[in-house]
C-alpha cells in the first residue's frame, strides 16, 4: 500500500475487504474504475456486552462514566472498520469527553436560558441555529482529528469564527426567504466543511450544486405543507362534525352532565361553615376517544411530514458526497429517503420497545447502513500522504452537539 505510517513502515491487515471492479455499464475503451467499500465485521452480541457494562458503571458513577463508555463504544466500533483490508483507529480518551461536557454547559445553559425571555428568543433564534451548526462543525473536527487509517489521522481545519458568522448568516437568509434558501445554505455550510477536511498532507476538495437538491426541497415541503396547513384542519374538522353528529357520544355528554352519579359532593368544616366542593368525574372512554379522534391523527400527520422530509436529507447525503475529492479519489453515496425511513423508524421502534436497551442496534444500523451506501472510487493504493502535526481540538463540540440533540451517533 502507497499509506505510511508516522515511523515509515506499513499499516498492518485486517478482515478481508477486497476492492471490487464497479459492475456500472462502461463506454468502449474506457478504463474500469475501482470501487471500494468501507465494511463492518462487528458483533452485535459484543457490542451489546460493552453496552450493559457501560450502562451498570454509569448508574454506579451517577453518569460520569458515561463518557468512558462512549468512547469504548466508538473504539470498538472504529475498530471494526475495515477499508482494503486495513483497520480504522479511533484515539479519543474518555477524559476529553468528560471536560469537554463541562466546558460545553458552560455555553449551553446561558444559551438555552436566554432562550426562554420574551422577545429575546426571536433576536437570538439565528444564534440559537447557528450554535447548532457550529456544535456539529466541532463535533466532526473533534472524531476526525481521533480517527486515523494506516497510521494517518483526519482533521477538518478552519476557523470558528468564520463558520459560526458564516452559520448565522445561512440562517438568517433561510428565515427572510421562507426556507427557499435551505439547500444552498446547506450546501454551502458543507462547502467550508469538506473543503477544510484532510487525511494526512493530502487535502480534500469539494463542489456541490445546490440546484440538483431543490427540486427535492420544494416537493418535500409542500408536501408537508400540505399535510400540516391543508390536511390537518380539515381531519379537525370533520373530527367535531362527527362528534356532534354522533347520538352515542350525544347521550353520554348529556348523561354526565345531568347524572347525579358524575359527581362528587363532600363538606368540609369552616371558620365560616360549610363549604360545598364538587368535584366531576372524567371518563377514561371519552379520553381516549379524544386522544384517537384528534390527537393521533394529528401525531400521524406529524410523523409523516417528518417522514417525507427525509427525502430531501438522503438527496442532501447524495450531494455531499457527489461532489467531494480527495486527489483522484471519488465519492459516492447512494442512500435514498426509503432507506433513511426504515433506518430511523426501525431505530425508533428498538429504542421504544427495548426501553432504550436496543441503542447499541440502532447505532450499528445506522453505521452499516451508511457504509453499504457509500462507494469509493479510484484505487487507493496511489495514494500516498505523509503524515501531519497533531491539530490540538477540543471535545467541547462533541458534547455541545449532544447537550442540543443533534449528535450524530457513531
């Protein structure tokens, strides 16, 4: 292999993961592009055994060694990452992790403080996003700069304070322009990721068309747009219609109102005498005919917006990659918004059935669901890096993303 280690001398094997010939119908003479895929030999009946131990030592630790745990996760995980043959490492430490969260509290409850002013909120919303951005921008420089192959770390580069200003700026024109402007944010955001990211000496380059993701953009939206604004008040209002309509529900009503049973009456002894407190019943059955009625066709509705969007996510996924270099190297991510629902939906379903003891499946899914995905073009053995100085990088950004929801997993 053309890869060299920080002392000069060869990477050592792993699994097998044999680069393969790309099967795509080829032009006459032109040559045949190499393809390889990164895979994942882990075991989930291992993962789920680090998982458990992770799990007893936090509850023993009152959560402090959660990010020990974490990082056992990751490593284990990183590990079992192979590309032609060949490992990945992950070096973080669990004591970064831990004094990144508590510098990472010191911005996240000054923040999510203001955020709950009256009119304040609305002046700070671009923040608000933008440290959302900023959070996910620090969370890769901080696992890029941990994860090495061959020998040679990744690092993402650039300056906070550029992306942050850029970040709000996005966010803004995303607001002003009702959200039209959202797939160039976007890809612009990526843009000063990805072109800041390297292996080694050797810098990756990248060129996303934001107009190739509109049109999926525009159709996602509407569509829940349509399912919100449209659908949602009409379901609200044949839902009332209904009721009224209904002799059944119509008895009941007048039953409970006029019954002598549907309330409870009861003195108590005062200064003043008697008081009278009456207290009414409610009917469980007519709770859950509101919840089933209105309540859950309206979450539904929710859910399929939230399901419909993921559309434009996987045609985002696909831009990113689309136009992304490393010197010859190409990328290519076939992921498509079917895949994204039966990933995230099934993710849910473990975690709401397995009482959260199912995160070390959901995570494996998520992780081989993007490898299998993802297809490299070019062959690797010509290129050849050195390697580069260590970027000192914080974990501030590993623990911010996960303090506002938005980690990213593995």
């Amino acid at each position: 292999m053309g890869f060299m280690n920080k002392e000069g001398g060869q990477a050592n094997g792993a699994e097998n993961s044999k680069p393969f010939i790309d099967k795509m119908p080829q032009t006459s003479g032109s040559p045949k592009i190499l393809i390889s895929k990164l895979k994942y030999h882990g075991r989930l009946r291992q993962l789920f055994g680090i998982h458990i131990v992770n799990v007893l030592l936090s509850m023993c630790t009152l959560g402090i060694y959660s990010f020990w745990g974490k990082t056992r996760i990751r490593k284990y995980m990183t590990s079992h990452l192979t590309l032609q043959k060949d490992r990945l490492e992950y070096t973080g430490t669990g004591k970064e992790l831990f004094i990144g969260s508590l510098k990472a509290l010191l911005i996240y409850l000054p923040l999510i403080t203001a955020m709950q002013i009256p009119f304040l909120n609305l002046l700070l919303f671009p923040l608000f996003f933008g440290m959302i951005s900023l959070a996910v921008y620090l969370m890769l420089r901080y696992r890029l700069g941990r994860t090495r192959w061959h020998g040679i770390r990744f690092s993402l580069g650039g300056s906070i304070k550029k992306y942050l200003f850029l970040a709000i700026k996005r966010t803004f024109f995303n607001i002003i322009s009702f959200g039209f402007k959202i797939p160039k944010s976007d890809i612009i955001k990526w843009s000063y990721i990805a072109n800041h990211m390297q292996y080694g000496e050797e810098k990756f380059t990248y060129q996303g068309d934001h107009k190739k993701i509109f049109k999926t953009h525009i159709i996602t939206v509407a569509i829940c747009f349509i399912l919100m604004v449209v659908v949602s008040p009409t379901m609200i209002i044949m839902n009332i219609e209904n009721i009224e309509n209904d002799p059944v529900i119509s008895q009941v009503t007048v039953k409970n109102h006029s019954s002598k049973e549907s309330h409870i009456t009861t003195y108590q002894e005062g200064s003043e005498g008697n008081r009278k407190i009456t207290e009414q019943k409610s009917d469980p059955k007519e709770l859950l005919n509101a919840f089933i009625k209105f309540a859950l066709p309206l979450y539904s509705l929710l859910l399929l917006s939230v399901a419909v969007r993921l559309w434009y996510h996987a045609a985002l996924w696909r831009e990113k990659f689309r136009g992304l270099k490393l010197g010859n190297i190409r990328f290519k991510m076939e992921l498509t918004g079917f895949d994204l629902v039966k990933l995230y939906g099934g993710n849910i379903l473990i975690m709401i059935f397995t009482l959260s003891l199912g995160k070390p499946w959901a995570i494996q899914r998520t992780l081989t669901t993007f490898t299998n995905k993802l297809k490299i073009g070019g062959d690797l053995n010509t290129l050849y890096v050195k390697q580069t100085e260590a970027i000192k990088q914080g974990s501030v950004g590993d623990a911010f993303a996960a303090d506002l929801g938005f980690d990213l997993g593995f």
